[in-house]
C-alpha cells in the first residue's frame, strides 16, 4: 500500500503547493488508500527495538480506518497477541522486497483463492475463480455505470471490473459505481479490504438478498454481475411476497415451485437491470433445461425481451464443495 501511496503523493505534489495539501480524499480519487506518517511500512520497520511494535501497528491500523471510511471495522487489531520479536522479524523479511503496481492486489487474490479452496468452500461459501469472473467482465464491457453483485463474496467481480475499466486507459474511481451485498459480515469485511488494495471503493451491504433490498435495485444498474449459491433450498419463500401474497417487484418471474432459488437468482438479477443493461452470472448445469414452474420462468424472461434486450448472459458450471 505505501507503494502506491508514494506514487500518488509524487503526482498530487504537482498540484498541491504551498500551503495547499491534499486530503484523504484525494488520495482515495487516485485509488490509493491515506497513510498517516506514524502507519507507513518504513515507519514500523524504523521503530527501535525498545518500542511497543504490537501497540504502535494496532494505533497504525486504528488511524488508517479512521482515514479513509472505507475500511472502517475491516482492519485487524489483534497484534497484541504476537509477540514483538515475531512482528519485527517479519518486518524485516518483508523489507527488501520490491512490490509496486497492482502487485499487493494479486497477493490479495491468491491468498483469498487458497483461503477459499481450503476453509470457505466447507462453510458454504464459495470463491469464484479469477478466470469465470475475467470472462463475464470482458463479456458484458463495464466501461461506465452502476455495477451490482448482490451475492458479492470476496469482491471479485469488482476488482476484475475496476481492472477492465483501467486497461481502457479511465478511473474506475470516475467511471463506475460499486453496489455489492453479501450475507456473512466476515466476507463483507474481506471484500471491502480486497477493494481497497486494489484502490476502489464501493457500497457493500450486509444482507440476505433474498428477503432485503438494500440498494433498492429494481431497474437500477447498468451492470449485474454474480456467482450466487448454487440450487439452494433453505429459502423461505413466503418471505418473499406481501401480507396481500403478492410476489416482490424483486422477483419478476415469479417464484419457482420448486424447492430450489436457482430462478429466484435469475429474476433478481433481471429485475436489478435498468432498460440497457446487461448481466452476466454463474449458475448450475442444471438451471438451463430445468422442467415445471422454473421452464415457465425461464419462458416468460425471453418472451418478455428481456434476455436480449438486456444482454442476460448465463455461464454455466457445476460446483461442488472441496
């Protein structure tokens, strides 16, 4: 992150004269995320050896947050429990390496692809590959506009659009609008944290996206964008309509009989798309030649015009748990 921080701070110092600074703020429209002096890498490695290491990354961790919204109760603040040799020792191996560009982000995303293949696949949580998410981005071409995920995970999905809309030479930070739900608070945090190494930022929600609606995303997003859980059936569907049981403007192709949320995803990806959107997600083999109720649906979307009008893509893969 300093890194990035000082390539910023060189090209905000041809702006900023005199008196003028620039602000947190400014650090931020540049995707980089404020560094107070005292919570710089090259602080903590200078620190002498009689300092409190453990308290003074905590109060770095504390200040950086308080800096930049973002991250509030995202970063960790348990390094007291470390001992300090531990920290300095690590310090100290990190020193030499020469890490810029967006090098920090892809550490990011591999140790998020390991952490996933080996803990939350078993939880029930899933990590989509960098590879299934590049391909919906170049599919559906995020060049400008609001994006929603409402199973957001990790992030990937904006990450990869944030990377698209640089290689077309622009700021994501001036071109898109980052709207993200996710379920597990935890995940929540590991996505907010994945945006700010990769210098974005966006909404991101906790929320079961079956039943809240905190973006209110009836027909307001340019760009949808999932890999949401796959033929899930602990749903309870009569949340899903109003005390008259009429259905959720969120679920425009009605509810599926079945026991099974595959086209419950579907319809709220397709209702969240304004009149030129596009979408593209992940979901099971299964969802495209489903029979009964879910056939029906799957009718009433393409008879509607919303599939090619819309631009409705849909991947699709089997996913089983490690």
């Amino acid at each position: 992150m300093e890194s990035r921080f000082d390539i910023v701070s060189e090209e905000l110092a041809r702006t900023f004269t005199g008196r003028l600074k620039p602000t947190p703020g400014d650090y931020q429209g540049r995707g980089a995320i404020f560094l107070p002096d005292h919570a710089r890498f090259s602080y903590l490695l200078s620190l002498p050896e009689n300092e409190n290491l453990p308290e003074a990354i905590n109060v770095a961790m504390t200040d950086i947050a308080e800096q930049n919204p973002d991250l509030a109760g995202v970063l960790p603040q348990g390094y007291g429990s470390l001992p300090d040799s531990v920290l300095r020792e690590l310090l100290r191996l990190l020193a030499p390496l020469e890490i810029d560009g967006d090098a920090y982000g892809l550490i990011f995303e591999y140790f998020m692809g390991e952490f996933a293949a080996n803990y939350m696949q078993k939880g029930g949580e899933y990590f989509t590959p960098a590879s299934i998410v590049k391909l919906i981005v170049e599919v559906i071409q995020p060049y400008h506009g609001r994006i929603l995920d409402p199973a957001c995970g990790s992030g990937g999905m904006f990450v990869q659009s944030a990377d698209f809309v640089k290689r077309q030479g622009s700021n994501p930070s001036r071109e898109i609008s980052i709207h993200g739900i996710e379920k597990m608070e935890d995940t929540q945090k590991l996505c907010r944290l994945n945006l700010a190494v990769h210098g974005v930022s966006g909404d991101i929600r906790v929320a079961n996206a079956y039943y809240e609606d905190p973006h209110k995303l009836v027909g307001q997003f340019d760009f949808v964008m999932a890999n949401p859980p796959f033929n899930q059936s602990e749903v309870d569907r009569s949340r899903l309509v109003n005390e008259a049981g009429v259905v959720s403007p969120r679920f425009p192709l009605g509810i599926p009989s079945t026991n099974n949320a595959n086209y419950l995803w579907i319809g709220m990806l397709a209702a969240a798309l304004n009149e030129s959107g596009r979408a593209g997600f992940v979901m099971a083999n299964s969802a495209s030649d489903a029979s009964g109720s879910e056939r029906e649906m799957r009718r009433k979307l393409v008879e509607s015009g919303m599939s090619p009008q819309c631009g409705i893509g849909l991947i699709r893969a089997s996913r089983q748990p490690n």
